[in-house]
C-alpha cells in the first residue's frame, strides 16, 4: 500500500499522466491526445509526477535502504550529497 498512498496523494494531473504512461504504456501522443494536452506539457508533467512520487516514497524507503546496508542514519547524513 506504500507505492497507492503516495500515488493517491498526487495531485490528479500528475497521477493521470503517471498512470497512463508508466502503468498502462502509452505513448507521449497517445497520452497527450487523452488528456487534451501537448505532448511538451504532456513531459513536464510527469517529470513533475515522477519527482513528486519519488519525493513521497523516499523518506519511508532511505531508512530500510541505511539498515539493510549497515549503516546508522547519522551515518547517511554524511554521505548524501
């Protein structure tokens, strides 16, 4: 349920696009033409969506991510950019 409560949270134009391309596969053009968009705005909003859901997911993912690799959290801190 982690990856449909982030994906719910999104707002509904990014989860739109976000579904249509990386869920159901459709091309830039097939998605733009459903939305009623560009194909460039089409882009940009799921850049956006992308962003957003990689943004909501990683605060709950890091942390299994710094266990599984035996590191303390303060230790990440550290080594993220």
């Amino acid at each position: 349920m982690l990856l449909g409560n982030a994906l719910a949270a999104l707002p509904e134009e990014y989860r739109e696009v976000l579904v249509m391309r990386d869920v159901e596969g459709l091309s830039t053009v097939e998605a733009s033409a459903a939305v009623g968009v560009s194909a460039e705005a089409l882009k940009s909003r799921l850049h956006r969506a992308r962003s957003a859901l990689r943004d909501a997911l990683r605060p709950m993912l890091e942390p299994q991510a710094v266990e599984s690799a035996g590191l303390e959290v303060e230790q990440l801190s550290y080594a993220l950019p």
